[in-house]
C-alpha cells in the first residue's frame, strides 16, 4: 500500500469513528470523496498524487482539532481548498453540498477564481478574519514547505518564505486575536512554520 493510500484510508475510517458521536463528520467523509475524485492528477514531482496535498494538511488538521471553533468544518474546508481555483468548482455548489461556512472559508482561500484575481491584500485580509480560512491555510503553506525542496527552484522557495514572512504569519496573528479559543492551534501552526523556515533558510 502506498503512502497516498495510506493517508486517505486512515482518514476515511477516522472520520467514520468520528461522525458515531458527531454526524458533522458525515459531511467531512462527503467532502473526502468529493475532492478525491476532483483531484486526480500528479504534483509538480511528476508522479506524487496531488490529492496527497490535501490528504497531509487534513491529517494535520486532526491534531489541532480540540483547539478548532469548526473542527467538521474546517477539516472540509482543508479537504476542498483548491477545488474552486484548479477545477472551476463554483462557489454555490460547495454551499450546496457542505454548508455555508465551508464556501466563506473556500472562498477567502481561493485566489483566482473564473479570471479574477484577488489583491494579496485583500486575500490575506480575508482570510485574516476566518476562524475556518486561516487555520487551513497556516496548515497549507506547513505542507508546502515540507514538500517543496528539491522540487521548486531557489528563487520560488524564497518567494514562499517570504510570503509566509510578510503576509501569512501576520494574518495568523491578527486571527488568533480575533479567533482566541483557537490560540493554541495558531501558536502551534506559527511555530511549525517559523521552524520549518529557518531549516529551508540554512538549506539554500
């Protein structure tokens, strides 16, 4: 079994045992199965599952998950971030499906949706004050760093980092003053990143 399997059963059985006690949950194994079979293409290695993307955050996701203002929701959002941006899944559809607080947070999280595309100001802004947007994007930029090196040239690495530095972690700090029974999960997300920064930093 391969690592992509692995990850995407493990979370799907995770996420049964959750929705016994809380049927949230029931939307967070719909939202598996819908963006799984959105994403079916490889990453920018070639040959790594592109849903492996979404797979890694998401399971990041459970470890914040007693510290999260929308645990079902978030981990739904996690799961269909890019579908919007990549495969021109329209906003209402995932109101339909996953409810209303899943499309603002997808939303907020899509930079370029039909042609038009978001300032970083206003991006970052918008995620800023969402309890659901920016814990999902903290845990998004996390797994780029992790799986960026050796695959993204120099010079995007250090645009990554620089994002992170200038926009991303300002927006998880103006979050967790908005957000603060969520401090602990963007505290554990800051430092996470900030560590994982300095690794890449010292590997350029």
């Amino acid at each position: 079994m391969t690592k992509y399997e692995k990850l995407k059963i493990t979370l799907r059985y995770w996420l049964l045992g959750m929705a016994q006690s809380n049927p949230d949950y029931v939307k967070c194994v719909e939202a598996l199965e819908f963006a799984c079979n959105i994403h079916t293409g490889v990453r920018k290695d070639g040959k790594t599952p592109e849903f492996e993307h979404q797979l890694v955050i998401t399971h990041y996701m459970r470890t914040l998950i007693n510290n999260l203002l929308f645990p079902a929701e978030t981990i739904c959002a996690s799961l269909l971030h890019d579908v919007c941006e990549d495969y021109d899944i329209s906003y209402d559809e995932i109101e339909r499906r996953f409810g209303k607080k899943v499309r603002d947070a997808v939303e907020r999280l899509t930079k370029v949706y039909r042609g038009v595309n978001k300032s970083a100001e206003n991006y970052f802004n918008e995620i800023s004050q969402c309890p659901i947007a920016s814990i999902v994007k903290g845990g998004d930029r996390i797994h780029n760093f992790q799986s960026m090196v050796g695959v993204f040239t120099k010079e995007k690495q250090e645009s990554y980092i620089k994002e992170a530095e200038d926009n991303i972690i300002p927006a998880l700090k103006i979050a967790r003053r908005s957000f603060p029974s969520q401090e602990m999960a963007y505290e554990n997300i800051k430092l996470m990143m900030r560590s994982q920064i300095e690794l890449i930093k010292h590997s350029l």
